[in-house]
C-alpha cells in the first residue's frame, strides 16, 4: 500500500514538515469523518431531546470495566473538559505557525462555510 492509497496517513519518508503536515491533514480527515453530517442545531436537539428524556442524572449505556454507568452530566462535563484541552493545544499550534493570538475571534468572523444558524451569538 502506498501513501496515495491513504491519502490521510502522514507520509513514510519526508522531511519534517512534510510528516508534521501530513499528521495535520489526518487529523482534519478524521475529524470530518467523524462529525461527517452532524452540524450545530442537530447536535444540539440530540442533546435537549436526551435531557429531556431522563435528565443529566441518567446512566449511559457505556460501561466502566467493573460494571459502573457514568451519568449523562458525568459525560457531557467530560465532553466539554476535553473539547477545551484540545483547543487550546489548536490555540498552541497556531500561534506556533503563523502568530495568531487571542481568546476570542474578531467581532463577525464565522467559519468557512457555516451558515449563520451555526455561529453561536455573543449576546
């Protein structure tokens, strides 16, 4: 199998920039891979319509080894805990690269290709 056959997988041979961008561009791969037809307002109904069902305190279907259920508040913090470590690792990386800083973006910038039902307002 060569690397065209995987073009997500950073490449075997290279310089290191060539295997740090080829890391970035599988890790953007499985990202949209992973969130592939989820967008904001449907992920947000998922999780209204899951509270609604039985509220933070109810237990997911997953497991810990010895049996345990996490509830669903147990979950979601984690979510977001983990969510947050990674964007500031992005925040990291992208100061590296090209010196963008700053908590927040500027006033009416949205994402490339996101409607405006997506953008969380600031009010």
């Amino acid at each position: 199998m060569s690397d065209s056959d995987t073009p997500w997988e950073p490449p075997i041979a290279g310089s290191e920039a060539d295997h740090l961008l080829g890391a970035l561009d599988r890790l953007r791969t499985t990202f949209r891979w992973k969130a592939d037809g989820l967008d904001a307002a449907g992920l947000r109904a998922r999780v209204a319509a899951a509270l609604a069902e039985g509220g933070p305190e109810q237990l997911v279907h997953l497991s810990w080894p010895d049996g345990r259920h996490a509830s669903l508040r147990r979950l979601l913090c984690d979510l977001i805990e983990e969510y947050g470590r990674h964007t500031g690792h992005a925040d990291l990386l992208r100061e590296a690269v090209d010196g963008l800083v700053g908590e927040d973006p500027p006033s009416g910038w949205k994402p490339r290709g996101a409607a405006a039902q997506d953008v969380p307002s600031r009010a």
